[in-house]
C-alpha cells in the first residue's frame, strides 16, 4: 500500500529533518528558511514546478524545427498523422514523397487507406499540432511532442509529491527527466513514444490518488473485525487510470502491459489493505473487490481505445474497412456490427504483423541491452563543410540526433532500481511497489520478445520510473547511511546532481541536431556501438 505522505503540509524533502543526534547542515538550513512558513511553503509549491517546466519547455522546443526534413521513422508517422487528421484515416502516399514533402507540398496523398500498425491517437495528436502550426513545417510536425514531453516532466512532479509529500524530492525527479536526453530527443521527433509515456505516467498518477483515498478510507472506519469487508464502487481515479490506460494503449498497444500490471497491483493492494483492517476473509474478499475494480477499469479503457478507431470507423476508404464485408461472421458474433467486425479483422492483420516483425536493422536492439546503453538509435546524422548550409565553423560542421539518455543518470538510475527492489523486500513500502510496477510494466514485457525488431528508445516510456528509483536511492544517501554523516551524504548528492546536468549540458547538442565539430561528436562515442 502506499504510506501516506510523511509531512502534512508537503515540506518534506529529499533532504529529511535532521535528527536530534546530529547537527542540522547548511543545506537543512537552507531548505527550512525556504519552506518553514506557510507563506514560503505556498510560494515554493506553485514555483518549483513552474521552473522546472518551463525549464522542460525549452529545452525542447527551442530550434525543434530543425533539421526541416523527415528524420528516422518520422517519414511514416508525419505524413499518416496529416492524411489522417484531414481524412479520417491514414492515406498511401506516392513515390518520392519524403522530398515533396520536406519542400512544403504536403497534399498530394493518394486517398487510398494505408496499412498503418499502430493505433490512431499518437497521430491524432502529431496532426492537431500539423493543423495549428503547419505541415509544411517541421515545427508542426513535432510541437505535439514537445507540449507532451513537457507535460509528462510536470506529470512526474505532481506523482513524486502525491508520493512523499515533498517539493524538494518531486523536484529532483522532475528536473532529472527535464534534463535527461531521451526525454528530450523523443520529445522533439514526431514518433508515438512520447505519447505513451504521458498516458503511462498519467495512469500511475491516477493509480496513486485512488491508493491514497483508499487509505483514508480504511483509516476513517471504525476497526471492528469482521469475516467480509465493504466493497468500494465510488473510485473515480481508478475509472480514471482505466481510461488514462485506454489512451496509452490508444497510442501503442504496449499501453496493454501498463493497464495489466495496475490491475494486479490495484487487487494486491486492496487485499492486503482488508488483512491490515482485520478482514476474516480476506483473500475471498479480495476476490469481490478485485471484480469491482476490473469494471471500473477495463471497460472504460476499451471504450477510449475504440473512440480512438472514430475516424477509422466512421468513414469508408481506411485500410480494411470493408474486408469482411463479403463474408460476415455468422452464428454468435452475427450480432456485431459490421464495422466492429471489420475493425477485429484489422487488429488480426495488426497483430500478426507485431508478432512476426523480425526485420534486420542496424539499430535494433533487444531489450536485454536497454539498461547497459549498448546500442542507442540515431535519429540523424549530417555533415557540412565550412560555408555550406549556413555551416559557420571552420573544420566543417556535424548535426545529429542520438536517442541516448544521460548515461550517468541511465546507470546509476539502473542501480537505484535494484537498490530499491531490495528496499521494497526490507521493509515493504507500498511507494517503492508503485514505482516498480510502472518499471516491469514498461521493461520486463520486452524480454520476451528477443527476436523481434525494437529500438532502444522505447525506454522512455521507463525513464520517469528510473529516475524516481533514482531519486528515492538519493534522498537514502542524503540521510547519511551507516557511518557516513549526513553532511557527507548530502555533499554527494549535490556533486551527483551537479555532474548530471554538466553531462547534459555536454550532450545537449547531439541530443538537438546543433551544428558542432566533428571531433565534439566523435567526444560522445564512448562505446564502438554508440556509432
């Protein structure tokens, strides 16, 4: 179960109140001149946040314009996402159409349905940002990624602070994701990736706020003991997770794994809750809520995956829209309507494509090498001369886009997650469970697919997760553990964060495509398989 935050009013900190055995350090002090009244309390909870992402925001749209041209798998995702903002569906495009495109001719779509592989609402969103800001600009094409990439950073630090209760300790997780490379280069690509990961954070965040008032549920009854215990209907954030799962999975069906894991955890957490409260029976008891709580998740989330498909459903030219019409199912399922029934279809053909996707490419990489940083994709990569293009620097200039994290944040953010696998064995804290289970949901499903072809930059979807683990194992350090004194652990802290954002600083451009020497770029290959 999750604990209820440790401070009332919200102040606590990745720096803990220092105990009455040892002396408050410079940087307790300075926490509680920051937060000690209401009025600095008040101040610091809408300021720190706002900081953080606006600082988010930045990062991640400043020059997102360029390089003007279709990088990676944009050359897919752009042009569905315009066909299907104005059609109501993805459109085949004719040969050669990168270059038009790129030149600002962008209707020259064929009207026939594409065979796209993934659902609609990624590229709903990568459109609406087409339709305000322009398909014949990159901007447009990327401005969706860039609002939900900073979102999903301010997402992170509202979960932290329903987590612990503490501005300081939301802010380090928040602002390690701010600064950290995936996030950003993931943010600034019109891939669905980014999108995913919003909704998964959302999902955890709903999931957090239903454990909480649960909590307070169970805290307000009256303890008496009892073989069966109430079953709870009135749980709008679970409704709401469900539906924040039917988005996730709106936009890629790994969004599955996330609405699967929270469910088990939803069960777990309930059933445990009921044998604290003195529940008889409470395994069977369980049981019911867990049924309660499948209807209150699942249903809705099928229902916002399905009003995803609208533009699909509701117009004729999509890929497969009418190929069962010509043999309809019969017997039991001849009640569905044709259309379901051509969207089922649809999903077979999707599937089988997922499940077969086995196609060579030089940045696949399987999931058993994410955590080691062996292989990260890259988006773009481009070499001018001096003068050529605009290129201002004498030895000529190199742009790419590489989708590696922040490797010193990526390691230690794989060692925190271990640490915390077994901070969670010692003493059972149901905020490390929730954090864990946002990382299996987005990691271990990977596993079981070593032959197929996936990238390394799905992590982003697992990144918030990381960088939480991270920053729980840091305010653990930051407490001094075993004899080191918490003067020491905090100085450890501050020189880790500080050589965080200098290591950002230092890939920020080959996170952004800026033009630098090519001996800057080749400083950044660490690894023979970064290149």
């Amino acid at each position: 179960m999750i604990t209820a935050p440790p401070y009332a009013g919200g102040v606590s900190a990745v720096l803990p109140p220092a105990s009455t055995a040892e002396p408050a350090t410079r940087l307790d002090r300075w926490r509680d001149a920051l937060l000690a009244t209401p009025r600095g309390e008040r101040l610091w909870r809408w300021l720190a946040p706002t900081l953080i992402t606006v600082i988010a925001f930045v990062l991640r749209v400043v020059h997102v314009g360029d390089p003007h041209e279709l990088v990676f798998d944009e050359t897919y995702y752009v042009k569905d996402s315009w066909s299907q903002w104005l059609l109501g569906f993805p459109s085949t495009w004719p040969e050669g159409a990168d270059e038009r495109f790129n030149s600002g001719d962008t209707d020259f779509f064929s009207g026939v349905g594409s065979y796209v592989v993934h659902p609609p609402l990624g590229r709903i969103f990568i459109g609406a940002g087409m339709a305000l800001f322009g398909a014949d600009t990159a901007t447009g094409w990327r401005i969706a990624g860039v609002v939900f990439g900073t979102a999903t950073v301010l997402l992170v630090y509202v979960l932290a602070r329903i987590l612990t209760g503490s501005i300081v300790f939301a802010s380090v997780a928040s602002g390690l994701l701010a600064i950290d490379g995936l996030s950003i280069v993931l943010s600034r690509v019109a891939l669905l990736d980014i999108f995913l990961t919003f909704f998964v954070v959302l999902t955890l965040f709903f999931v957090a706020r239903d454990r909480r008032a649960s909590l307070e549920r169970w805290a307000a009854r009256v303890q008496t003991r009892s073989a069966w215990g109430p079953v709870f209907w009135n749980r709008p954030w679970l409704l709401a997770a469900g539906a924040a799962a039917g988005a996730a999975t709106a936009v890629k069906w790994s969004g599955l794994y996330v609405l699967a894991a929270v469910g088990v955890y939803v069960v777990v957490s309930d059933a445990l809750a009921r044998r604290r409260a003195g529940v008889g029976q409470w395994p069977a008891d369980a049981v019911r809520q867990g049924a309660v709580s499948f209807v209150l998740l699942v249903p809705v989330a099928a229902v916002v995956y399905l009003a995803s498909w609208s533009g699909w459903l509701f117009t004729d030219g999509g890929y497969g829209r009418h190929a069962v019409d010509a043999s309809p199912a019969t017997g039991f399922w001849a009640w569905v309507p044709l259309p379901l029934q051509n969207l089922w279809a649809y999903h077979q053909a999707m599937y089988g494509f997922h499940v077969g996707l086995a196609t060579p490419h030089s940045y696949a990489s399987p999931a058993w090498q994410w955590p080691l940083l062996v292989r990260p994709t890259s988006m773009y990569w481009h070499q001018d001369d001096f003068g050529l293009n605009g290129c201002q620097l004498p030895d000529g200039c190199t742009e790419a886009i590489s989708s590696i994290g922040n490797p010193l944040l990526w390691w230690a953010g794989i060692a925190a997650s271990v640490y915390l696998v077994v901070r969670f064995v010692m003493v059972r804290d149901g905020r490390y469970a929730l954090v864990l289970t946002g990382l299996a949901a987005t990691y271990v499903p990977w596993l079981l697919y070593p032959e197929r072809t996936i990238f390394q930059f799905y992590t982003v979807a697992m990144a918030p997760f990381l960088l939480l683990a991270l920053t729980f194992a840091l305010r653990d350090v930051a407490r001094g553990p075993g004899s080191m004194s918490r003067a020491s652990g905090q100085a450890w802290v501050t020189v880790f964060l500080a050589a965080c954002l200098l290591l950002s600083a230092f890939w920020y451009p080959v996170w952004t495509g800026l033009p630098v020497p090519y001996e800057f770029w080749r400083l950044h290959n660490w690894l023979p398989t970064w290149i």
